[in-house]
C-alpha cells in the first residue's frame, strides 16, 4: 500500500470544536510504516508543517509537543499522536450547512410575483421603498447585477435627502471605491446619481437622475442657475449698509449694543416673532426691547436684522451662521433655519469638518447639516466602521433616537450599516448593536423578518445559542419561514437534538419540500437516513454545498477512499467555485502526496480570498504555498506564460488562476496580470473576487489611458455602460490601444444588438486587432469579431476569423466555427468541431451543451445530461427537454422539468417559458404569476410582456 503522510488518526476527535465554513486540517502523521520513494519527500514537507505549527499554535500544550518533538521517534510517541490529530483530516462531525443571512422564501417565484404587482400598483413617491425591498430579495442571489440594478432604481425614486444620502453611498459602495487610490470620499464620480452634492437636494424627480452632474458643469452656468432662482429683492439687498433708515422703527438691545431692526421685517420671521411684536404682549407697544436674558448674542441678533432684509446667510462668517441656527430654533424662524442649515451643509467636505459640525447638526436639529455629515461618514465606509468616533453616532439607542429627531434613523441606514459590518466581522459588538437598531428602525413584515433573521446568524456565530434561538423564533413568528432553519440549529446547539429534527420534520410536511429542508434535516439523523436526505437535498437542489462535502469526507473517513473523495468534490468545483471546496481538495490531494494539485488548488483559492486561514484558522494560506511549492518545480516568468497558454487552450480556469497568482509572486506590480485575473474569476462567476483583481490593475496600471480602461471595466461591471463606453473614448483619444477598442466594442455589442452597431463594432475590433497584445486577448477578439460577422451573415469572414483563433490557441473558437458549419447546413462538421471542444476541454459543459444542437434524438438527450450532470445551472437542457414533452403532449412532465430547475434558479428563460406552456393549457393564473415572476427579474423582456398583456385581457374578459 503506498505510504500517503496524512491518513491515520482519524479515529480521535477534534480537540478544536471549529465550526464554519473553514473546517478542513490535515492528518500530519503518517504511522509508522515508511516508503523509500515517497516518504522522504513527504516527511520534509510534514517537518515543515510541524515548524510552522510549533511557533504558531494557539495552544500551550501543543507549544511544548512541537518543542520536545524528535522527527526519529515521533511515530511511537503517544503525545505527538494527540497533538497532530486536531490538524487530522476534515471530519463529518465537524462540517455543518451555512446558515444564509438573507432573506430566503420558501416559494420564490411567489414572492417574486407579489412583489412584481405591487410595484406597478403603488404610487410613484413609494417605488423607492420597493425597491429596496426588492433589493433585499436579491441580495442571496449569485448574480450581484440584479441587486445593483434595483439599488439604482431605488436611488432613481428616492424623494428625501436621507434616502439620498444612503443610496447614493451604497451604489459607490458596490464599487468599492474607497479602493481606488487618488480617489477621496467626496470625489463627485460624474454621474448625478451617486454625486454628493445631487444628494443634498430634496424632490422627486427620476429622470433627472440621468442628467450630467451640476459638479461636472462650468462655474458660469452654475452661476446663471443661481441668478435665475433668485429672488429679485434679495438680488438686490446684499450691501447691508443699504438700509431705508425710515424703515427701522425699534431696537433690541443685548448688553450695551442696540441693534436697530425693522419691526414688520423681523415679524415675519416667524409666528413668535410676530405674536410678540404684533400681538397682545408689552414688547407690541415698545421702541426699544431688551433681549439680554435670552441667551442671544448682539451678533447673532444683528444677523437676523440682516437676514430679514436680504434673506441669505452666504455673507456671514461661520460662527455667526452657527449662533443665528440657535436663535432661528429658539424663535421658529423656519426660513432663516433653512438658510442656516443649508450653508453650514455646505462647509462638510471631510472627515474633520463632519466630526466637528455634526453635534451642532443634531442639537440644533438641522437636518440638512446632519445630512451632509451623515454622507461624509457613510462614503468613508469601510474605514469609518473602525472608528469609536464616528460608531457613537450610530450604535446605541440614544444614538438613533438623536438621528431620528433630525430624520436620520431609518432602515434603510441602519440596513447598510450593519451590510458592511457583517462583511467586516460578523461576531462583533458593533455588529450586533447595528442589527438591534434595525430591528428598532423595522415597520414592515420584510424589514422585521430580515433584521431578526439577520440577528440570529449573529448570535448563532457568536455561540450566544439562546439569544440566537430568540431572534430566530421572532423571524419565523414574522413570516419568515427558512428562519425555521436557524430556530433548529439553535435548539441543536442547546442539547436539543430530537426536537430541532421534529421541527424540520414539521417545515417538510407543511410546505413544498425544498433542497434546505432535507439538508438541515440531515443534521439530526444517523446512518442511511442521513445519507437518504443528503441525496435528496442534492436532487432538489444541486447547488447545495453540504451534501457534497459531507459524502466526500465521510469516504474519506470511512474507507479510505481519497480519490472518490475528490471525484465527489469535484463535482461541485466544476460549477461553483469556493474557498471551502477548493480547501478541502487541497487537503484531500496533500494525503495523496499530490502535492503540485494541491498548490493548484491553494493558489486559486488565495484568489477568490487572499487573507484566507487554512488548518482551523492556524496557518495563513500564503505559507502554506511556500511549503508546498518546494515540492513542485520551479518555474520562471517566460514558463508561466507557457503554462498560462496550455490551460487557458485546455479551458482549465482553476489551474490559469493558479498560473496568474504565480506570476503575480514574481511581478506583483502587473496591472494586466491583475486584469488577467479579473477576467478568469468572472468566467467562475466570482464577481466580488473579479471586481476586487479589477480594482488593484486599476491601481497598479503605470498610465493613465490604462487606468481609464480598468475604470471603464468597473463601470461596466456595474451597470453603467454609457459611462464605460466614455472612459474607453477617453483611453484612446490618449493612445490607442487593444484594451481600450475591446472595451468599447465589448460594452457596444452588449447594449446595442442592432445591425448599424454590429457594423460599427467590427470597426473597433479590427481596429483592436491592429494593436500589440498577446494571443490569449487576440484569440478572444477574433472570436468576439467572428461572432459579430456571423449576426450580421458574413459567414466566409467568420470562418476566418474562427481559424486564426483557433492558430493561436483559443480553444473556444471551436464552438463559434461549429455554429456558422451549422448555418451553412454542415451539420456533421458542427457535431466534430464541438466534440474536438469537448476532448480538448477540461470543463466541458457548455461544450455538451452546445453539440446537443448537432444531433438528433437519443444522442442529443445523452449530451444534455452529461452538460446537467456537469452544471446543472445550466438552463437550456432543461429547456430543450421540457419543449420535448411538451411536443409530446405531457405537460405535466414538462412543467415539472422547468419546475425543478425554477426552483434552484429562478431564470428569465425558464420563468417566460412555463408561462408559455401554462398559457396553452389555459391557466390563467399560473401564467400570471410566471409572467409577473419573470418580469420582476427584467421588467422590460418584450416576449413576456406581450405574453402578460394578452392573458391579463383574457382573463378579464372572463370575469366579465
């Protein structure tokens, strides 16, 4: 039997109780059997192990094993046994299901549908609120582009400066823009939207929010914007020598200083004013006031004088304007306050100038000035969630009931607020403090249901299992129904085993099961009817990483079997791609001695996070690099490249990520190794990953028609085409280069699918291709190119174009040369052009996918099967058999093959096409609640629009 150096011990428990998502360690001790030729590569690399975890363990005991050890005798050292098993192999008793912190619905497409109808049924002043709602319902969903786009439109209808404020601050969160060197807090960015100064302005007015930026025009037309909102009797009243002294009949007096007024002007300041100098009090009947016991100052006295005539504060120094805030408070003086309030707004422009001014915003209630202080400390997140300072406006409960006498305490606030701070440290106290404050802030069933939830997750990973238990209880009483889940866990973790899988019992036989409830289910049963579970909870839902995990390890705890271990790990690597699961095949592959797939694996992963913690939390991924890359050869700049080239051919996305991440350790400062990156981690569909390598190239880039590509990229990345396409028109209006045509031809093609366009985006790509880059981006252009010849029947062109891509080793190619032999009517050619594909791709189930459409009956079946059982994401194998059934008149089976895909991915597609079927069985109902479902996800797919309109006038002439 060859000698692996971590597969014994697995018999001992865990002495760390480790519970999360990072819960994969090694088994560093090998027995006591040797190998000549394995053992001593693997004993040099376990001593390095054994050194790293000797100077970091958190343990004492473990210090002084790691001491004492003696490489000749540890294998009949007891001690050293019990030391090395809590870095053993991942045990099954030690995983558990992720607990998402989102809004999760038991019948998604239901709520979708609801949702959908609301929107269009509620008055214009409260789509705002909506969406965000909606955002709230996206947020759990892989693809960030949904949740971005309702983010914008909740900007679009906010009305309130405070809803401003905060959507204007997440969207340039959703940037990260804090990321960006050279960019300060404060920055206007261009857009209406997301500019600070925009924000500041009340008003409903959503069309608006497209126009340029008051902040990007010239000083002059901001000056004629002025004048033209002016009032003429405050045009001409700025000299406050120019006084009608026949006009100033009495006096206040403060101290020794007489400030001579205009009785009517000063009246109509306020009602106080004017009952005490109009009305029944002594001072109507008085020339000469005494105003020294009001704690006014004559100087502040002398600017409402002044403030009366020409109703404008710009002309007073600071501290004048912060004395007059006081005494139009005091009086009632609305318009003055408003004045008052609005010009001290505009003194906060950082950091200091909000710390500083803030408290005079709250004690004084100037909502504006709190505003625009608010806006400094929430555009400086993430960093502004570290400060004790900024944090003490925010956290306890007399902090928010300050912000709500301003009109600053509101859900959607505290909703960013603790977003970010879940992000940052999901276990702290600040975190929790801003969940109860949301709870706090919480009026609608949604609200409650999402800030209780949220705080059981918490309280969950704090191990404060009874608290946890509380706020589950209180999401499930609010409707929430997956809060169920955490309301178990928590009673499991409390010792009550039998009753968490009662409950799950119960939410299995009230609802349409679900692949959750038969995976949590799991937790609290042994045995067959474990595994039982597992197996289902896959069939419903195979995008659940547990059941994978848990079959994976336990053949490795069990029998041994490390290779089936990773074939079940695999599995899921090949469609969703993890830290966790790219972990434990690390781990899995270390046992094997496979120590070169291994480093594969670890370089990927130090990708997708690169502060990632391996054994426990023990070990910084980065060295456990260095140990394992001493056992794998060496290679230089030029072999990575070579490298690259291989599996960027071979569509080995994982082992390019690996390749760039070694590039990157000899020349960290390459900004189109970082670009690189981004776009492999895109092509996984980590898109917080990719943005992240997006922003560092960015950063690293050594020009600025480089750095104005990056930024084209983000932009477009986040849904702001137009804006991308100017950042690209700018880069080569400095220097014309492949990157900058690509991005406008990319960015034009995706927006503007018309034929004029495709004319105009052919221009630009060959305009790219003329350019220098290397072959890996021109192979991606020529096929980007040849896709467009093909939309617009320049066949003989795309051929072309296909077979220079292909000379240069872009794989890929072959699809789009099978699809234009497939329009020529060369079908056989198509199906050999995809299977080369396929036998040159190592992950292929698109390549599946794709000759399905070059083949008839059985052999298409098989191959869409095979692209299913690769990534069942994948929607158009459901499609395609559910349009079989349905030609074959089973529309029960066809609707239930949509249905099972629905359920795990509510898609466009698959949403508009049971429509359609339910539409030709005449279930009006059904086909709403699809058609609305669909439309919630894109509100302007014409297909089914027309599809709803036409029911919506059926079924009402049915009623009639």
């Amino acid at each position: 039997m060859q000698h692996n150096i971590f597969t014994t011990m697995r018999s001992l428990k865990m002495i760390d109780g480790c519970k999360g998502t990072q819960i994969y360690a090694l088994n560093p001790f090998a027995g006591t059997t040797t190998n000549t030729g394995t053992g001593g590569v693997g004993e040099k690399f376990l001593h390095h192990i054994h050194d790293h975890l000797r100077v970091n363990s958190i343990r004492s005991k473990s210090n002084r094993n790691f001491q004492n050890f003696q490489p000749n005798n540890y294998a009949n050292s007891d001690n050293v046994k019990q030391t090395l098993a809590i870095y053993g192999l991942p045990q099954t008793d030690l995983i558990e299901p992720h607990i998402e912190p989102n809004l999760k619905f038991v019948n998604f497409v239901e709520a979708l549908a609801d949702l959908y109808t609301r929107i269009q049924a509620c008055s214009e002043f409260e789509k705002s609120g909506m969406y965000l709602e909606q955002c709230a319902m996206y947020k759990g969903l892989p693809d960030p582009k949904l949740f971005r786009r309702s983010l914008r439109l909740a900007r679009e209808h906010a009305v309130d400066v405070h809803s401003k404020v905060v959507l204007s601050t997440w969207l340039r969160f959703e940037r990260r823009e804090d990321e960006l060197i050279g960019i300060s807090a404060m920055d206007c960015c261009g857009r209406s939207m997301e500019c600070p100064r925009t924000s500041l302005v009340s008003g409903y007015n959503p069309e608006s929010i497209h126009d340029p930026c008051r902040c990007t025009r010239s000083p002059k037309e901001d000056e004629d914007d002025d004048f033209a909102a002016t009032d003429e009797e405050c045009s001409t009243s700025w000299n406050h020598e120019e006084v009608d002294e026949d006009d100033l009949d009495m006096s206040f007096f403060i101290g020794d200083d007489e400030i001579r007024c205009s009785r009517y002007k000063i009246s109509s300041l306020s009602r106080p004013f004017w009952a005490m100098l109009y009305g029944g009090f002594m001072e109507s009947r008085r020339e000469k006031i005494n105003f020294s016991k009001n704690g006014i100052s004559a100087k502040a006295m002398r600017a409402a004088e002044v403030f009366s005539r020409i109703k404008t504060v710009d002309s007073f120094d600071e501290d004048t304007v912060l004395q007059l805030l006081g005494l139009a408070n005091m009086f009632c003086c609305e318009e003055m306050k408003s004045a008052c309030d609005a010009y001290l707004a505009s003194l906060v422009v950082d950091m200091e100038s909000a710390m500083l001014l803030i408290e005079y915003g709250l004690e004084e209630t100037a909502h504006l000035l709190v505003a625009a202080c608010l806006q400094v400390f929430l555009r400086e997140l993430p960093s502004s969630m570290h400060n004790p300072n900024v944090m003490k406006f925010f956290c306890n409960s007399d902090a928010k009931e300050r912000l709500a006498m301003v009109g600053h305490a509101s859900f959607l606030l505290y909703n960013l607020l603790s977003q970010i701070s879940m992000e940052e440290d999901i276990k702290s106290n600040t975190t929790v403090m801003l969940l109860e404050r949301l709870g706090e802030c919480a009026s609608e069933c949604w609200q409650k249901q999402l800030a209780f939830h949220q705080l059981g997750c918490v309280m969950l990973e704090r191990k404060e299992y009874k608290d946890a238990q509380k706020w589950f209880r209180a999401a499930v009483d609010a409707g929430h129904v997956y809060s169920t889940v955490g309301f178990a866990r928590a009673k499991y973790k409390r010792g009550h085993k039998y009753r968490a899988y009662k409950l799950m019992n119960s939410l299995i036989s009230d609802h349409t099961p679900s692949g959750w409830m038969y995976q949590e289910r799991s937790l609290y049963c042994n045995g067959k009817e474990k595994l039982m579970d597992l197996s289902t909870a896959t069939e419903l839902d195979p995008t659940l990483s547990y059941p994978y995990k848990y079959r994976s390890v336990s053949m490795v705890e069990e029998e041994d079997k490390l290779e089936a271990a990773i074939s079940e790990i695999n599995k899921i690597i090949g469609f969703k791609v993890s830290p966790d699961f790219l972990e434990l095949r690390a781990w899995f592959l270390i046992s094997m001695e496979d120590y070169e797939g291994a480093l594969r694996d670890v370089r990927a992963l130090l990708t997708l996070n690169p502060h990632y913690m391996m054994f426990h939390g023990k070990m910084q991924g980065d060295h456990l690099v260095e140990l394992l890359r001493h056992h794998v050869q060496e290679w230089s700049q030029a072999d990575c490249w070579m490298q690259l080239y291989d599996r960027w051919s071979s569509v080995d996305d994982i082992g390019s990520l690996a390749v760039v991440h070694h590039m990157l350790t000899i020349d960290p400062g390459k900004s189109l190794l970082r670009f690189r990156q981004s776009l492999l981690l895109l092509r996984l569909n980590c898109h917080k990953a990719a943005m992240r390598s997006l922003r560092m190239a960015r950063n690293l880039a050594t020009s600025e028609h480089e750095r104005l590509i990056y930024e084209g990229w983000i932009l477009y990345d986040t849904g702001y085409h137009e804006e991308a396409i100017a950042k690209a028109e700018e880069s080569i209006s400095m220097q014309r280069s492949f990157e900058a045509y690509f991005l406008k031809a990319y960015v034009l093609s995706e927006t503007n699918p018309d034929a004029e366009s495709s004319l105009y985006v052919i221009q630009l790509l060959e305009e790219a291709l003329r350019c220098p880059s290397d072959g890996l981006r021109k192979g991606q252009a020529l096929s980007n190119l040849a896709s467009i010849y093909v939309d617009v029947d320049k066949l003989d062109n795309a051929v072309d174009c296909y077979m220079n891509a292909l000379n240069i080793k872009h794989t890929r190619a072959h699809q789009g040369l099978a699809r234009v032999y497939h329009l020529k009517n060369l079908r056989k050619a198509a199906y050999d052009e995809m299977t080369k594909l396929i036998e040159k791709a190592r992950y292929n189930a698109s390549a599946y996918e794709k000759r399905s459409e070059y083949c008839d009956g059985e052999m298409a079946k098989s191959d869409l099967s095979m692209a299913t059982q690769l990534d069942p994401l994948r929607t158009y194998p459901y499609r395609y058999r559910a349009a079989v059934l349905m030609d074959d008149h089973k529309e029960a089976e066809a609707i239930a093959e949509l249905t099972k895909a629905i359920t795990f991915k509510p898609d466009l597609q698959l949403l508009h096409l049971r429509a359609a079927f339910h539409d030709s069985m005449g279930d009006n109902s059904s086909t709403l609640r699809d058609c609305e479902a669909a439309l919630c996800l894109d509100p302007n797919h014409a297909d089914t629009l027309e599809l709803y309109q036409k029911t919506r006038e059926r079924a009402n002439e049915l009623q009639t």
